[in-house]
C-alpha cells in the first residue's frame, strides 16, 4: 500500500515539472497527432452506432420495426433512395445528436432487461413508443422529414388533389407540420380494441 | 543519465494521451449529453429551430 502510494507520488511529481528527457516539440507534437487520432475514432465509432446494421442487430429492432420498415415507400421504391433507420430517429446535429446517443443507454437498459424481447411485449408498448417519436416530430417541426422533403421544392401541380390542398393551406401557414397527418408511414400503427388499447396486450 | 526518470516521463506522456485526455473526453461529452437529456425532460423535447 505504502509503495503504491509512493509511486503515484513520484508521477505526480513528474507530470508537474519540465520533462528533461523528452522536447516540448516531442510532446506537443505527439499530444496533437494523438487528439487527432482520437477525435478519428470517436467519430467513426459514433457513425458506426448510426447505421442501420447497428440498429437492427438487436432482435428486437430486426424482427419488428425494421421488417416493418422493409414494405413502406421510405426503404423500397423505384428511385433508389432510402431513408435508413437515423436518418429519422437520430437528430443531425451534434448537440441533439449527443443527447440521444446518451438516452439510448436506456435502450441498453430495456435490452438487458427484456422490456420489448418478445412480440407481444412489443406490441403492448407499441403505442407508448409510436407517441414518443410522434412528440418529437411534432416539437421539431418535423425536422427528421424535412431533411430531405424541402417544402419550398414541392411542385403541387404534381400531388394528388387532396395532398395539393393540404399542403398548400395548413402545412405552408405552419399550422400543421408532416407527423400530424403521416403517422404510420414508416412502421405499422399501433392498433387499438373498440375500448382504446393497444391489441396483443 | 537518470534512466528511472526517463522512464518515468516517457510512462507519464504515455498515459496522459492515451489513457487520461481520451477519458477525460468521453466523460465530458457523455457528462453533456446527459445534461441536454435531463434539460430535455424538462423543457421537453428540442424544436430544432
């Protein structure tokens, strides 16, 4: 115990004075090419818990959300664009994006614990789930669609009668925003008894 | 030559960049994420403006 502490003393003491056997140009140069090196990997990494690999490579992911997801417009369509699992459910910019990587450590709680591990589990929480998300469009202005669908780009003589109409009125005064009227688009709706709750529960 | 204290300050750096700085890193950016998660919960959620 003693040595122990007497060797900590001898770095701390060493970390507090000039080194004499290493340059300031050793050790400024080598500290900058390791922040480098870091910043590389902590950006890989946190793009590597952004794809949709990652996201579906737990059952609970893959086996409901994701084959949902598989039969809409957003993942299979003529034009070859696809919007993947963050590209709606994690914001882009850092701050949020952050912020949501730290609230999944509740997700790795609700793995580790079986929340949603089996199908009716999901299903009795599918609401829950569908309402969180729909919040969040709804607080964001829809931030997560209109990353790719520009309103000022939409050619209304193109959309169906009903679209046109919709758009060009609540959606352009910004009384209304996309989730308000496209719920259910990419995963199934929760579905509901005659008495209001979700089947499967 | 003191080789001990060479070996000491080469120990030292060592751990400063690899072990310490990136540590330290992660804590403060993981440490700020959770306090926009907690600032979210209460102000609800970000209006992306």
């Amino acid at each position: 115990m003693h040595s122990l502490i007497d060797l900590l003393k001898r770095y701390w003491r060493t970390i507090r004075r000039p080194s004499v056997y290493y340059s300031l140009g050793f050790l400024t140069v080598g500290g900058f090419i390791a922040g480098i090196l870091f910043w590389g990997g902590f950006n890989t990494l946190l793009e590597a818990t952004n794809t949709q690999t990652f996201c579906t490579g737990c059952h609970e992911m893959h086996d409901n959300v994701y084959q949902e997801l598989r039969a809409t417009i957003h993942y299979t369509n003529r034009s070859g664009v696809r919007a993947k699992c963050p590209d709606c459910h994690v914001p882009h910019k850092w701050t949020n994006k952050i912020a949501r990587k730290m609230q999944a450590s509740k997700e790795v709680w609700g793995k580790v614990f079986g929340s949603i591990d089996t199908r009716e589990k999901f299903l009795e929480k599918r609401k829950e789930l569908a309402a969180r998300e729909w919040a969040r469009l709804k607080a964001n202005d829809s931030l997560e669609c209109r990353n790719c669908h520009e309103f000022d780009y939409m050619d209304f003589t193109r959309q169906s009668k009903r679209a046109s109409e919709a758009h060009s009125t609540s959606l352009e005064r910004g009384e209304k925003t996309c989730i308000d009227c496209h719920k259910g688009i990419a995963h199934r709706l929760p579905e509901l008894t005659p008495e209001g709750r979700p089947v499967g529960g | 030559m003191d080789e001990q204290r060479k070996t000491e300050e080469r120990r030292s750096f060592v751990f400063l960049t690899v072990v310490m700085a990136p540590v330290l890193t992660v804590m403060v950016v993981s440490g700020y994420g959770f306090a926009v998660w907690i600032y979210q919960l209460l102000a609800g959620p970000p209006t992306g403006g």
